[in-house]
C-alpha cells in the first residue's frame, strides 16, 4: 500500500511539471513570435493558446486514467486484504463452531447414555417395588389378624408399628411405580378437556385430601377456563395434588394459607401454588425436585418424605412440555411453578 502511494505522488509530480514545462515553451514561443513582429499576432496567439489547452487536457486526462488504475488497484488491493481478513475470521469462527458442535455431539451421547440409564434404573426399582408389593401385603395382612387378636401390651404396640410400616412402604412402593409408569405415557394417551372441567377435578380431589385440615384456600384464575387442554388427567391432576399438599404441610402452622394462581404465559400454561410458609433453602432451590432429594428437616421428622413427590410432578411437567420451578416471591412465603404447553392453533 505505501508502495501504491509512493507511485501515486510521482505520477502526480511528473504530470504537473511537463504541464508547467509546455506552458513555459509555450509562452517563450509566443514572446518570440511578438519580437519577431509578425503581422499574424493574433492567428499565433490563438493556434499556440489552443495548442497549450490541448497538451494541458492530454496530460491531465492521462494523469486522470492513471489515477484512475491506481485507485483500482488500490481498491483491489484493499478489497484483497479485507477478503483476507474476512476469510482468516470466517476460518476461526469454523473451527469453533466445529469445537463447539463437537462437544454438543459429545454432550448428546453423554445425556442419552445418563437417560438410558436412569431409565433402566428407574425400572428396576419399579420391578422390584412390585416384587416387594407380595410380602408387603402378607406382611400387611398378617399384623391386621394380629391387631384383631386382642394381644397384650407391648405386643399390640408392635402389631400396630408393623402395620403403620407396612402402610407407609405399599406407599412408597407405590409412588415408585407411579414415577416410573410417567417414562411409558405418550400423547395418545392424553385427553381433550377444557381449563374450567380440570380445575373442577383438581378441586373436587383437593377437598378430598385436605378435608381434615384448617386453612384458608385461594384460588386465582387469570386466563379464559374455556381453554381445551390436552393432558393426562390422572397423572397432572395428581401432580398438582401433590405440590398443593406439600405446601400444606409446609404452611404457617399458626394460619395455613395456601393459594393457587392459573395464568397463561407467553404458549404456556401456569399453575403457581404458594404457601404462607418459610421459604425454600438454596440447596432446596437447587435440587428438591430431583428423585429421591430429602432435606435434613424431611430427614429429622418424624413423617419423613422419600423424595419422589416433586420428582413425579416434575416428570409429569416435562411430559406435558413444560417445567417445574421452586421460587422464592419477594412477598414471603414458597411458591411451586408447574407448566403445562398449550396446544398451538
């Protein structure tokens, strides 16, 4: 480029001094011919005036289409380095889209080879939770007969232990089969109803359940109930059954306030369930909606939960294509977000 220039400036300098040059000869030429005292004064004057206008045009016109070229080219060579420059970025962002894809390749396989076996995991605690159901319910009936036969104590306390345990593992077993019959429902099992029909389900179980309770109830519905929904009725009804009686539970124990709030958002559909209770812990936030998660107060209670509640609703949300999320609201309390996609139309 400073070559281009260098030449640029000497083409410019040449030009302009052969002009100079020939207006010089010129004008001597001219004040030869008054000295002379030619009676064609006025004929010379303008055959030599017309002759310096065309060596000027010539000249200037040829300094013109020598700049010109040189602009070409000077184009040409900018276009040049900046195709290069071009091609060089155009070369990196392949290699990292290259680097990147690859690791998404290998992300892939890695999360399809973590579901496989979570899927094989899950069905064979599934398996072995309806093995077990057998000698449960032997095990169930068996301390029935027993708290029948009027034992003594201590032996009654123990019937009565037996049969409290046994309870709370046909639950368990239970869930667990639950969780895992959600990896085998696909759309066609799913039914058209509308938002108001479901709401009315999910009200009519919901005081069922939490009957036996004292707490004051809200339910908040800001969208049309005449939308149809395309769902799994039993399973995100009871998934919703779930995180309501969770907060419930979790509910200020002076005054349990729970409240359900049904919105659309954006192609979804939202239920927000709050609860006038603590808030949710970080490592709750983090990880209370995986299988099997207990917090150290589930732990300590004396009703322990074993983790599969907010896993099954979860796995009900992403099955409706949607999420769950816990949330902490600025005005206190816990809430629980599980979304449902609404049908395109």
């Amino acid at each position: 480029m400073a070559i281009r220039t260098r030449n640029f400036k000497s083409l410019v300098w040449t030009t302009s001094l052969k002009i100079v040059f020939f207006h010089v000869l010129i004008f001597v030429l001219i004040g030869y011919e008054f000295t002379q005292g030619s009676n064609h004064v006025l004929f010379t004057l303008s055959f030599w005036a017309g002759s310096l206008l065309l060596i000027t045009f010539y000249h200037i016109l040829k300094l013109l289409r020598k700049i010109n070229r040189e602009i070409k080219m000077l184009t040409s060579e900018k276009l040049l380095e900046e195709n290069q420059s071009k091609l060089f970025r155009i070369e990196e962002m392949l290699e990292v889209y290259g680097d990147l894809r690859s690791s998404h390749q290998e992300n892939a396989r890695l999360l399809e080879r973590e579901q496989q076996h979570n899927q094989e995991l899950i069905l064979q605690l599934s398996a072995t939770s309806h093995d077990l159901k057998t000698p449960l319910t032997v095990i169930k009936g068996n301390a029935e007969l027993l708290e029948l036969a009027q034992l003594g104590h201590p032996q009654a306390d123990y019937a009565a232990e037996i049969l409290q345990a046994s309870h709370k593992m046909e639950e368990y077993c239970g869930s667990l089969i639950d969780y895992a019959k959600t990896f085998q429902i696909d759309s066609n099992q799913f039914s058209q109803l509308s938002l108001e029909d479901f709401l009315a389900y999910l009200q009519d179980d919901w005081a069922l359940f939490s009957k036996q309770e004292s707490y004051r109830f809200y339910l908040q519905e800001d969208c049309d109930l005449s939308l149809i929904l395309s769902i799994h009725l039993d399973y995100l009804k009871r998934a919703l059954l779930n995180i309501l009686l969770n907060a419930l539970e979790h509910a200020n124990q002076d005054q349990k306030e729970v409240k359900l709030t049904v919105s659309v958002q954006q192609d979804q559909l939202v239920f927000a369930i709050w609860n006038n209770g603590p808030a949710f812990s970080e490592e709750m936030l983090l990880g209370a909606e995986q299988l099997f998660y207990q917090s150290d107060q589930s732990r300590n209670s004396a009703n322990p939960h074993h983790g599969i509640g907010l896993a099954f609703s979860k796995q009900v949300a992403l099955l409706h294509g949607g999420h769950l999320t816990l949330l902490n609201p600025d005005q206190g309390g816990a809430c629980v977000e599980l979304t449902v996609a609404l049908e395109s139309k």
